[in-house]
C-alpha cells in the first residue's frame, strides 16, 4: 500500500481537482483507493457526491478528549475500486481545540494503526488523501502517515516561495516527530512538485516549463485545459472522458500528457 498526501500553502492551484482525477486514474488501472477527504471545505466529497455531516473524518480524531467525538468514521463506497472518507465542513472549527493538545500530529497514524482490522484497511492499493492549502493539524496527520507529498503550483511569481514554505514545514515536521527509541522521525514521506494549469504558449508558462525542467523534485505538469474543469463541474472524471469517441480523438494528445503525467506521480 501507498499513502500519498496533495498538499499545498496556497490555495488555488489545483489541488483538489488533482488528486480526484489521479485517483481515478489509478482505479481505472484496477488498483483499489481510499480517498480521505481533510479539507473542511469538502470539496473532493462533494464532487463525489457525499454531502453527509455524520462519521466523517472528524472522528479519525476520536481519542482527543476535547472534542467529544462519539461517531466512528464510515467508508463511503463510491465505485467498485474507490471507496471515500469524508470531509467535515467544521473541521477547521475543531482543529483549534486540538492546538495544546498531546500527540494531535498523530491521530491519523494511530487510527489506521488501531482500524486496520476492523476496516479491512489492507484492501487498498493506495490512501489518496486531500488536504486544506495551509499546514494545520489535519494535513500534518496526513504527510506523517504518507510516503509521498504531492504539491502542486502554477505559474506565477510565487510558485518558488510556495515550495520553500512547504519544504521547511515539512523539514520541521520531520525534526519535530521523533521516535525517542529509535531516534528516528516518524516522517518519511518524499516531496515532490508538480505544476499544473500550465498554458500553452504564454510567456509565464513557457518560462515555467523551461525552469522546472532541471528540478529534481518537480516531477511533471498538467497542461490548463477544459476538460480538466469540465471533470469537476460534471462530477465526471478524465477518464471517463477519454471513454467518449469523439472527445478522444479530438484530445488524444492531451489525454495521452494527462496519462503520463498521472503515471510520473504513480512512479516517483
């Protein structure tokens, strides 16, 4: 099994688009994935069409007496090889409670530690976990239990800042997370860049793709397109899209970037 984290500071690059459509593509490999949605503005649940309040990812929290979690978490089946943890529209609400709080970085690994039985945790090929853009308690769960980090950015004048500031909180996390038996971190996820709405032929981007081509940690780019919007606003994935005679032979090169633009995460 692979755990892998979307995560990003900034908001507005993509994110949650991303790791909907990635995860598609690896069910439509075959592979089974479990989606958890930390991101309180719920959009990944929404766009699957889950809009319930009750056991939702607030109570993968359960153990932090504050917050007086009773619900256990529930398992959405969404299709024969994606299943889904929802959001929780007030998680950021309860996060606050969780600020003094021993062990709060910890909640996730211990609760995939203490359910893996129970919600045959094993099943999976891949967690696809999508985050809030900041570094709350919610998403420092997520990158602890991950072996990768995906953070995407676009072009613009910020997008090295953006990386900076996540590499040192990632950094700092891993310093900060320490198995005194062992001397060890209990952080081992890799981080790696991933650009994305990347235009065609404007000056920014092309710049763009010229300056990540020699940077080890950005790993591909995802061309801006509407069909990528389209797979949001229809609640309809990229590769369903590519099922579609017409669409396909009119996108077919764009489909074939989208492939092996999903396939250098997978493999990274």
């Amino acid at each position: 099994m692979e755990i892998i984290t979307f995560a990003a500071v900034k908001g507005g690059v993509g994110k949650t688009t991303l790791s909907y459509n990635f995860s598609a593509y690896l069910a439509d490999l075959g592979y089974k994935v479990l989606m958890i949605d930390f991101d309180h503005q719920c959009n990944l649940s929404q766009i699957l069409g889950i809009y319930d309040q009750k056991n939702t990812v607030l109570s993968i929290f359960e153990k932090i007496d504050a917050l007086h979690i009773e619900e256990k978490v529930k398992i959405h089946h969404i299709n024969n090889n994606i299943d889904l943890i929802s959001g929780f529209l007030r998680l950021d609400e309860y996060e606050k409670h969780m600020s003094t709080t021993d062990g709060k970085d910890m909640q996730l690994y211990m609760w995939l530690d203490d359910y893996y039985e129970e919600y045959n945790i094993g099943q999976y090929d891949y967690i696809i976990i999508d985050t809030h853009p900041d570094f709350s308690t919610s998403t420092r769960n997520a990158i602890v239990v991950s072996h990768k980090v995906i953070s995407p950015n676009k072009p613009s004048g910020f997008s090295d800042d953006s990386n900076a500031n996540i590499s040192y909180r990632i950094n700092k996390l891993k310093k900060d997370l320490i198995d005194f038996r062992t001397r060890e971190s209990y952080v081992t996820a890799k981080l790696f860049f991933v650009g994305n709405m990347v235009k065609h032929n404007t000056k920014s981007s092309i710049n763009f793709k010229k300056s990540i081509e020699n940077q080890e940690n950005y790993i591909t780019y995802f061309p801006d397109k509407e069909l990528i919007t389209r797979s949001v606003l229809e609640k309809k994935p990229i590769v369903s899209f590519k099922q579609e005679p017409t669409i396909y032979l009119k996108e077919k090169s764009f489909f074939q970037q989208f492939i092996n633009s999903c396939k250098a995460i997978k493999d990274a």
